[in-house]
C-alpha cells in the first residue's frame, strides 16, 4: 500500500502534540496581559469614570445629583477656565518650542565636536531631569526674586530697573517655562544624540566630498534622519506640556492654586485641582479634566498628522 503525503496530513496528531500547543498558542497573550490589565485598571477606568462624575454635581461630602452636560455647558462661559488654557497653551509654546531647538542643537553639537571628556558631558545634561522639581522651584524663585534675586541684580547692574518677574502675566510664565526647559532639554538631547550615533559617518564624509558645509549637512541628513525621534519628542512634550502642574504650583507665592492674585499663570491643571480639591466641586473638576483630555488629543493628533505628511513629502 502507497501512502502519499496528503494521506500522513489528515492522520489525527498525537494528544500530547495537541496539548502542547495549546499553551503555545496562549503563550504570547499571557505575556501582554499585564500590561493590558494595568492599563484597564490605572488608566481605562479613571478615564470612564471621570465622564461619569463630570456628568454630575459631586460633592464628595454630600449629594451626588445628576446634571447631564450641565458642567460643560458651565465650563464653555466660564472666563477663568479660558484664562486657565490661555496660560497653559502660552506656558506650552514658550518652553516646547526652544527646548527642542536647543536640544537639537546641543546633540549635534556634541556629537560632531570632539570633546575630551565627551562621556561627562552627556551624563552631565541629566542633572536637571533627576533633580527635585520642589528644589528646581526654590532656585528659580531665588533667582527671579524681585528684591534680592540675581536676576534682577544683573540688570540693574547694566542699568536697568527691576522686574517683578512673578506678578506680571508674561514674565511669570516666562520664568515657569524657562523652568521646563531646563528640566527637560537634557532628557531630550540625549534622544537626539543616540539617534545621531546611528546615523552612518560615510553620509556626512561623502556630503562633504560633494561640498556641502555644515548647515547643508544638518539640514539635509541631520534633521531628516532624526524625523521619527523629533516627531516623539514633539507629541510627548505635547502631552507633558499641556498637564504642566507643580512648576506653576511652586514657583509662585500664596495663593498657588491660583498662580497670583490675577491668576496670571494659573494652568488647566491648576484650576482643575481647585475646583475639585479646593471648591469639592469635583464634577465641575472632572469636566474641566474631559477638557484637557480632549485638548492633549486634538493637539497630539495635529502634531502627528502634520509629521506624517511633512514625512510622506520627502
């Protein structure tokens, strides 16, 4: 009797094959589902829930009454939360944009120089990033102080007056997000100079070949070749940005929650934890948070649809 080859296919396999495969199978589930099973529990349901208490007026110490979309009805002619975004979208631009800038320049800088030392120098940019936000905060508020400040001792030096740098909307936001800079730019440098350390030497030796100087070879290989890190660094300093809380909180002098008596710098972040730790307010608090959540998504998905088509232009 000939026995072909689709004959052995359709023979039953073994029992102990079968089993054995069915762990196998079930294997690469097992291993993602912790990290599915946090995300559930520490992410998914404080964000359901937070809709749920926003569609209510929550007084955690007494009533609990439902009032549909009354708060965001609320929120949308309420002229501090507006303020509040103001700020947060000011604070955002004016740290964002120069950090990464400077954190461009800077890995480029170090990765083209030849440092002694070099090795020192990188690991150096991450002070700021492990030191104490709470110290980074006293700092900067010695520094900018209106009376005793170095800041404002340098000026007058050259002949200048000096600025109450907290009490004017501006110059307090300035000073939060000179704070933000210096915390992050280090972080971010070291992204960019490890994407640089993989870009192959022979494309900037032949660049050079071809006579192309060194903005040329930036702009042309540099920039190009980092586009996937630049377009993290983009969403997540969107993200971080837009929920900037304890710089605002410490830097500034009673009340806090507040950011100034006219509320000159107070954040979204800000105005949610007063309205709901300070006010119980905490279903106004949870629609203002629906809010910051819908905007970090919208600014978020713009970042990377424009990324993806400058991406697809090139």
């Amino acid at each position: 009797m000939t026995v072909t080859t689709s004959s052995l296919a359709r023979l039953p396999r073994p029992l102990g094959r079968i089993r054995e495969s069915i762990p196998e199978r079930f294997a690469p589930y097992a291993y993602v589902a912790p990290f599915f099973l946090l995300f559930a529990v520490f992410g998914l349901f404080p964000l359901a829930f937070t809709f749920v208490i926003s569609l209510f007026e929550w007084n955690p110490i007494g009533t609990k009454t439902f009032v549909g979309f009354d708060n965001f009805s609320t929120l949308l002619t309420d002229p501090r939360f507006w303020n509040a975004a103001g700020n947060t979208l000011s604070i955002w631009v004016m740290s964002t944009v120069p950090q990464l800038i400077i954190a461009l320049g800077l890995a480029h800088l170090l990765h083209a120089a030849r440092l002694r030392f070099a090795n020192f120098f990188r690991m150096s940019l991450l002070i700021p990033y492990i030191t104490s936000v709470a110290a980074t905060a006293i700092v900067f508020a010695q520094l900018f102080d209106t009376h005793y400040g170095l800041v404002n001792w340098v000026l007058t030096l050259i002949g200048g007056d000096p600025v109450n740098w907290l009490a004017g909307r501006l110059s307090s936001q300035f000073v939060i997000a000179l704070m933000v800079i210096w915390r992050w730019v280090g972080y971010t440098t070291l992204l960019y100079l490890s994407g640089l350390q993989s870009i192959p030497r022979e494309m900037y030796e032949a660049a050079s070949v071809d006579g192309a100087g060194g903005w040329r070879q930036f702009t042309s290989i540099t920039v190009p070749s980092l586009r996937p890190i630049i377009i993290f660094t983009v969403i997540t300093s969107t993200i971080g940005g837009l929920q900037i809380f304890t710089e605002p909180l410490l830097v500034n002098p009673t009340p806090a929650l507040t950011c100034g008596a006219a509320r000159q710098c107070q954040t979204l972040t800000l105005y949610l934890y007063e309205q709901a730790f300070g006010d119980y307010k905490f279903g106004y608090g949870a629609a203002i948070g629906v809010a910051l959540f819908v905007m970090v998504v919208a600014i978020a998905a713009i970042n990377f649809a424009l990324s993806t088509r400058l991406k697809g232009s090139h």
